[in-house]
C-alpha cells in the first residue's frame, strides 16, 4: 500500500468498485494491519461481469498485501440487500473510521446512516470526485454529473431522506472528521475538509517499469453507456484518432457494451483489450504503447502518475459539443472539458472534426 498512507485502526472500508474504494490501484488510507489495528475491506459486488472480475484480481492483491477482504453479492437478488446490511450493520457501528469508495453510490449511503464513526475517508480516484467534493461545499445534493440537471425520479425522491443524511454525515464537524484521498484535482474544497494526494507510488513501486511499443494505444470510454456521447459519433472519433496516430489496441472501459465493442473491432481494425486489471496496473506492468490517446476521463490524470518517468505520452481529445446526444445533462460539456483542462503533463488534441 502507498508509503504516504497511514494505517486504519478499527476500520471498514465498503467499496462498490476496489477494495476499500475506488482508486485504480487498489490504494487506500491505510498500511497492513499492525498489533492493535484492524481493517477489513469490504467489496459490495456489482452485477457487471467486467468489474466482478477486475474486483477478483484486486481483491487478491488486498489479500497479498496482509488486508482481510469480505467479499458480499450485495445485489445478488432481492433478499440481498438486506443480509449485507444486516451482516455489515455491527461491525460499521463498532469502526473508528470507515473508507469508502463511491460517495454517489445509494448503497454505501445508506451503510453511512449505520455507522457511528468519527473518521469518513472517501478513496476515489474517478473524475466523480471532482464533482462529489464541489456539491459538497455548495451544500447540494448528491447527483452524478452526467445525471444533473434531469429532474428527480419516483426512486430519487424515496431515496431523498437517505441522501440526505449521507450528505450531513459526509460533512465536516467537531465530532466528525472528513478526508478525500484522490489524484484528482480538487479546488472548492469544503471548509474542514482534508484533502490527501494519491500519487500512485505503491504502484510505481509494485509494478514495471513496463515494456514500451512503438505503437500507440487507445484508451475506451463509456460516455455512449451513459447516453452522453452519440454512438457513430464516437465511432468515428474512434476510427479517425486509430488512423492519425497508428493505435493499434483498444483498451476497453469495463462498462463498455459487448454491441459496440465488436462494432469497434469490425470498423477500425483495432485490437479490443478487456483489462482484467485497472488500466494503471496493467500499463505498469506493460507492454504499453510509447503514446497513450484517450477522451476526458479519470486516466488522463491517473495514468501520468502511474508512469511517471517511463517516456509515455499521454494525450487527450476533446469531446466535440457535436457530439452530445439530445439527452445528455446540460453540465456535460463544461464539466468534459474541465476533466481536461484540469489534468497535468498530458498532451492535448484538438476535438476530431467530423463531416
């Protein structure tokens, strides 16, 4: 686990995407258990095949690092819910402190309403943290960015109350203390909030330096899954960036449709990859391409980290407002180009101009 992380005494760590959170490398605030301290991590397992198996292999490496892991099929029918919260409610009122993942996530909010604890740590290293900690200091509710500004459903509303108290706990206060721990940059930070850097050195230091290709490799996003981005536009931006820059492989995002991934392969040529790893661990571990092309997403802020001091380029392309389906939330174009804007030692490509 990272050197700049401190151990987690009395602590349980419920994560829907890593164990113990979300960072891409499996980080948390915390080393291996010592004499008087205990972390458990718990992983609320998806339905997603894709990310079931990338939470195995993580899970296994918590394990290889000392950490106990509870695995729980917390949406594994209708009677699931309630046997992991059930199962989990003890052990939440009995943490210190409690780390999770997901601060957007209904599940780990309602867990939040169980715990007692005076230490929150929120471990993310998506581009929702960006969004997660600016709600937070304008005192609004929790919504995920490409969500905002569509107006509440019939569960949203059920789900308010919950919410709610999720976002008053997850506030700073004399009897309770706030940490994000994050690569992401973050810049309306809440008054009593700690912000803690993720500087991915644990991966640094467990993985590669990796084999680089001459080659150039891009990177998938699931902006069309999220109904953001129009699906031939992408795949034309796709094809276009394959072409202009020689990228060869495609490394899938793990949420990306089985349709539009042979669609890809069939119309591009490109190898479709799907990492059975976090793309920071598996560009580590190598072969990785000498240039690295990807849309607004979390990798171009993680993946410089990650391979700081290999020679890999990392450059991004703007999401053309063009592009944007008639659905997509109002904030998304400005909230894409703050992704970009915001991210350091990346090379910028000018949005691909489609006819």
């Amino acid at each position: 686990m990272p050197a700049q992380a401190r151990r987690a005494p009395g602590g349980t760590a419920p994560g829907g995407t890593a164990p113990g959170g979300t960072a891409p490398d499996g980080t948390a605030p915390g080393g291996p258990p010592a004499a008087g301290g205990e972390l458990t991590l718990v992983v609320l397992s998806p339905t997603d095949p894709m990310t079931r198996g990338q939470l195995r292999r993580m899970a296994d490496l918590a394990r290889d690092e000392g950490y106990r892991v509870r695995w729980e099929e917390a949406r594994g029918g209708t009677t699931a819910p309630f046997h992991t919260i059930g199962g989990l409610a003890g052990s939440l009122r009995r943490a210190d402190r409690i780390v999770m993942g997901d601060p957007f996530s209904r599940y780990v909010q309602l867990l939040l309403t169980i715990t007692r604890a005076r230490d929150l740590v929120v471990v993310d290293d998506g581009t929702a943290t960006m969004e997660f900690v600016a709600q937070l200091a304008r005192g609004e509710r929790l919504v995920r960015w490409h969500r905002k500004g569509g107006r509440p459903g019939a569960r949203d509303l059920l789900f308010a109350p919950v919410s709610s108290s999720a976002r008053r706990r997850l506030t700073p206060s004399d009897r309770r203390r706030v940490e994000v721990f994050s690569s992401m940059p973050v810049t309306e930070i809440p008054d009593g909030v700690t912000v803690t850097a993720n500087d991915f050195a644990w991966t640094r230091a467990r993985f590669g330096p990796p084999r680089i290709t001459q080659s150039a490799d891009l990177v998938g996003t699931s902006l069309v899954e999220t109904g953001v981005v129009d699906g031939d536009r992408y795949l034309e931006a796709v094809r276009h960036l394959a072409k202009t820059h020689g990228a060869t492989r495609y490394f899938a995002h793990r949420r990306e449709s089985t349709d539009k991934l042979h669609r890809l392969a069939a119309e591009t040529g490109l190898e479709i990859v799907r990492p059975d790893l976090p793309l920071e661990l598996i560009a580590r571990r190598g072969p990785i391409g000498r240039t690295i092309l990807s849309f607004p997403s979390t990798v171009v802020h993680t993946l410089p980290l990650a391979l700081a001091g290999t020679g890999v380029r990392v450059a991004v392309c703007d999401i053309d407002p063009a592009w944007l389906t008639d659905t997509a939330s109002p904030r998304a174009q400005g909230f894409l180009s703050g992704v970009t804007g915001t991210a350091r030692d990346v090379h910028r490509l000018a949005a691909v101009s489609l006819a």
